[in-house]
C-alpha cells in the first residue's frame, strides 16, 4: 500500500474516532510506546486482521459445539440439509416393510439414472435423503445384516463420529431403515446418531404433506399392498410421481 494511501486512512479514521477513545490514544501515545495516535490504530488493525480468522471460528455453528442455548447448531444444520433431498418414506406393515422413495429430476443432463436411493443391505431395506455423497460414504460403511436394529447402529455410529470430531462436519442425510426382526421394524437415524422407531417415518422435500395423509389412512396391521397404494398416492400429493419402490415380506 502506498504511503500516501495509509495517511488518507489514519486521516479517514481520525474523522469518525469520538472524543473520549481520542483521548484514550493520547494516553497510549503519551506512554512512549507509539510515536502517533495513527500508529496505535495501525497497530490494532493489524492485530485485529491476525485474529480473525480464529475469532470467527469460535462462532458455535462452526464446530460441533454447544450453544449457550444448548444447541449443536451444525447437527441441526445437517437435518436441514437432509430435508431438501427428494423425500423418503417407511411404512410398517402388517405383513412386512414397505419404503418408497421420490426420484429427483436429472439436472445435470438430458437425461439419466441417479443412485438408488434405496437399497437392500443382507435382508435390510436403507434408504436416504439428503445429499448423496454423504449417503454413499455411510453405505460404503454398513456390513450385511439381518437385522434392521444392528444396520440402524452401524448407521448411528457413523453418525456419531461425525457428530463429536472436530476435524469433520456432521453427515447431511436422513436414513431409513426397515426389516424382519420377529415381526416388521422400521427404524430412523437422524445426523445426530438418533435412532427412532417409527410405524410411519417420512423426511425430504414435501415430508408434512406425505405424513399427514399416510396417517389419515395408515391402521395397524396394514397390508403391504394397502400401504403401497397409500405410500403411492401421498407422494403424488406432495409432487412426487417418479418413485422408487421396494418392499420385505416377513
């Protein structure tokens, strides 16, 4: 920076500087340390500059840390990211596990085939959303099982790695997890490493809309084939037409 430049600034400065932090500087000046008030605010600018970059990292949403209001705000950030994501749903039945998917536009191309977003583990259904990247790494992470209840952990566990490091971000993907273990399960896994069982569970884009009209016409003991046509038309009431379906008997 020329010279002449820096003036133009420390005279900037001057103008808006009030009264009493003037003579603040006189008093610092006047301790021999600096040689002008001009230099003292070069000088805190300049240290200002060096500690910003950290200052702005203890903000609490940066780190997985608590807030003062006790929330882990990058957790909360990650099932927001998962809400975005072409939703999925999981239906408990009488008779099994349904779990139907919606498939999102290809917008990357004319046309093509994105990744199942459901998938058959061993004797397991998991399904996702949120952002795929995050989904394939978890995949790449589960072993296969027969039961839904040690798929779900596995899950949780990759989720809690990411939840408590600070060397890594929260995963931004909501799973769904359905199988046979004595009778039909259907399990939830929040970013957190929250694992939840539902009858019904549904999270993505549009997910009110497809919960509330599954409950209107879930009952206990529902036949797969019901809670398909049901699952079916809840979607389309949420926009969904283009739809992955798959289904355990048990």
């Amino acid at each position: 920076m020329e010279k002449g430049c820096l003036v133009d600034i420390m005279r900037e400065v001057r103008i808006v500087i009030p009264d009493e932090l003037d003579r603040v500087l006189e008093g610092i000046v006047s301790t021999g340390l600096f040689s002008s008030k001009a230099e003292v605010v070069r000088a805190a600018l300049i240290y200002f500059l060096n500690i910003l970059p950290t200052a702005t990292g203890r903000g609490y949403d940066v780190g997985n840390m608590f807030s003062p209001e006790g929330r882990v705000l990058q957790l909360e950030y990650a099932l927001e990211a998962a809400k975005h994501g072409a939703p999925i749903l999981a239906i408990k039945a009488g008779n099994g596990v349904l779990m139907v998917a919606g498939k999102p536009k290809a917008y990357m191309g004319i046309s093509g085939k994105g990744p199942s977003k459901i998938r058959k583990i061993g004797d397991v259904l998991v399904g996702f959303t949120g952002l795929g990247g995050d989904a394939e790494y978890v995949y790449s992470r589960i072993r296969p099982q027969k039961s839904p209840w040690n798929v779900a952990k596995e899950i949780s566990r990759v989720f809690e790695e990411h939840a408590v490091r600070s060397d890594v971000r929260p995963l931004g993907v909501f799973f769904a997890v359905g199988g046979i273990e004595g009778e039909p399960k259907v399990y939830a896994i929040e970013p957190s490493g929250t694992i939840s069982e539902y009858d019904v569970v549904c999270w993505g884009k549009g997910y009110s809309k497809i919960l509330s009209y599954v409950a209107e016409k879930y009952a206990e003991k529902i036949s797969l084939s019901d809670a398909e046509k049901i699952a079916i038309e809840a979607m389309a009431k949420a926009g969904w037409k283009e739809l992955e379906v798959e289904k355990i008997v048990g």
